[in-house]
C-alpha cells in the first residue's frame, strides 16, 4: 500500500486539497471563525500521514508543488498593492508609524518572554524572526546564530496563529479601519496572516502585503544593525 | 491562451528575483524581490495589469493552500522543540496578538489623528 503513495506524483498535492476543500467545508456548514480551514487541513493531514504511516518525505515528494507556487504567489501580491496604491499615498504615515511599532513590539514582547522563561541568547535570536516572512526569517536566523528549524517552526505557528485571530482580535481590540486591520496582520504575521486579510477586503489584503514586506526588511536591518547587542 | 501568458509574465518575475537573490549578499529572498520588482513593472507600464490580473488574484485566492506542506512539516521539528514546547507555544502566541494590536491600534490612531475630526 505504502509503495503506491511512495511513487506517487500527486498524492501529496491531493491529500493536502482535499483537506483543505474538508475544512472550507467544514467552516461553511458550522458558520465558525474557529474553524480555520488552514488549520483543519494541516491537522488533517497529518492524522493522514499517522494512520497510514507515511513519512513526511514521501507525503511532501509530491506536496512539494504547493510550495513551488508560493514564489509567483507572493510576487502577485504586487497586484493589489499598486491597484490601491493610493490609500498608501495619502496613509503612508499612520502606515509608516504602526508598522514600525509592530516591530518594535515584536523585538520587546520576544525579549520580555525570553526574560521571564530564563532563555539564552541562542533561543532569543531563533524567536526573534517569528513575526517576518519565512525566507527572509531564515536568513536573518542564520545570520544571528540561531536554530533555523525552530526559528522556521515559529514563523509558521504565528501566521497560522495570525490567520485563526485576525478576526477576532480586530473585533476585540476595535480595530475596524481596514487600513489598521491590513498592517495588524501584514505585521504581526507574514504571508499567511495576509491571505486572511485578502479574504477580509481588498484594502486589508494590499495593505498587509506592504506590511509584511516592510517589517521583514524593516526587521533586517534592524537586526544587523544592532546585532553586536542582541 | 490568456492565462498561459499570466502565468509566464508572473513566472518570469519570479525568475529575475531568484536572480537578484543569487546576485546580491542580502538575506531577501527571491519572492520579496519578484514582489518589488513587479510592483516596479506595473508602475512603469512594463507590465500592463490587465496581463497578469486574473492569473495573479487566482494565485492570492488559493494562497492558504501552499502552505500547508511547510506547516505539516512541523512534525519534523518535533524532536528538537518538544524539550521546549510549552514556552514555545506562549512566546509565539502572546508575541504576535502584541505585534497586531499594536500595529493596528497606532496606524488607526495616527490615521485618525490625520483626518482630523472622525473619531
């Protein structure tokens, strides 16, 4: 049975679809924020994965193709971004402003934890990337001395996070300006976040793509800036 | 037709970003270069938005999707992170509901602050 899935081409790209087609399903039968249909699918395929005892090589040989996308996919994001570049023309201050807290907070909340759970340096540097886009936080993981796969394991885990409460925290917080609510996301939680935000609305999409590229680099360069003290 | 030519202007920007990552010593990776550069494109006209529109929101929309192998490969990093988990789980979590609130709640106040009188 295993050998089928081994050689296989497309069973990883299709337990992954239906799985996700399961968890929009899913949402839309229980009208439920909570459930996520990026979430589902992940869980479900990995109880998949579990009773089945297929490994994660043979599972992403084909899956692979999902993440191929993702260099196009991103580039796109271009698209709303210039169709409403005007609402950053005329808001680029209260962009400009909020993104730069957002990471500013990023950097303080990561160190505040890392305090108080008695962290080293080396699991501080690995968390700080957490809140930017997964090819510019391996970079800068890599380049501060710390534990890539983790540092890759956090990125994830916060855009899913950020993709399950984007809603609910913009509702608890009063966040209602779409402009807002598209640096809240593009910040706090990269590409995932932002594929929540083109669910939300057109404007919160555009504007998180720009936030989530300007806090990445706004981080970099942070970072290696200050790198001799972090 | 029409798709297949969206889909080759996207890819062909996504190609000249793999090339500005392998050219320059930054740590950008390529889809951050591709964004910027088609962003460039469509604003000098090089690339007419009409051309890679459909294409380009059919991308967006099935977005969630790609990354579902990277977040089932977490599995992976079960064994270097369980020792670890539970601070973990709440540094992420507690870091990331800080970074959205405060990015949000301060773009909307300096935007409100901005337009003046609506509170």
């Amino acid at each position: 049975m295993n050998s089928i899935f081994e050689n296989s081409a497309f069973f990883g790209v299709v337990i992954s679809l239906c799985a996700y087609g399961a968890g929009v399903a899913l949402q839309k039968r229980f009208a439920c924020d909570w459930l996520n249909p990026l979430l589902i699918s992940v869980l479900l395929t990995i109880l998949f994965l579990r009773v089945w005892r297929i490994d994660y090589q043979t599972y992403s040989n084909g899956a692979e193709l999902l993440g191929w996308l993702l260099t196009p996919a991103t580039v796109c994001l271009a698209i709303p971004l210039y169709e409403k570049f005007g609402l950053l023309r005329r808001y680029w201050k209260a962009i400009g402003a909020g993104i730069l807290a957002g990471v500013l907070t990023g950097a303080a909340s990561v160190a505040v934890c890392a305090m108080f759970f008695h962290l080293g340096h080396e699991q501080y540097v690995t968390l700080l990337p957490k809140s930017i886009t997964t090819g510019i936080g391996i970079g800068l993981a890599e380049e501060l001395g710390g534990s890539v796969a983790i540092t890759v394991a956090a990125i994830i885990l916060t855009g899913i996070f950020g993709n399950i409460f984007a809603q609910q925290v913009c509702r608890v917080f009063k966040i209602s300006d779409p402009i807002a609510r598209g640096v809240a996301i593009g910040t706090s939680s990269h590409a995932i976040g932002t594929a929540k935000a083109m669910e939300m609305g057109p404007v919160e999409g555009a504007i998180s793509s720009l936030s989530l590229v300007v806090a990445g680099l706004l981080t970099v360069a942070g970072a290696s800036l200050l790198s001799r003290w972090i | 037709m029409k798709h297949v030519k969206e889909f080759g202007v996207i890819l062909a920007v996504s190609f000249c970003g793999e090339i500005l990552h392998l050219l320059l010593p930054l740590p950008v990776p390529a889809s951050i270069y591709g964004l910027v550069l088609m962003l460039i494109c469509l604003f000098t006209k090089i690339i007419k938005v009409e051309n890679v529109r459909t294409t380009g929101y059919f991308l967006i929309e099935i977005m969630p999707m790609m990354f579902i192998p990277a977040a089932v490969g977490l599995l992976e990093t079960w064994p270097a992170l369980h020792r670890m988990w539970l601070p973990f789980c709440i540094i992420v979590c507690f870091s990331t509901l800080a970074v959205m609130v405060i990015a949000g709640r301060v773009t909307q106040m300096v935007a409100r602050l901005h337009n003046g009188e609506d509170a």
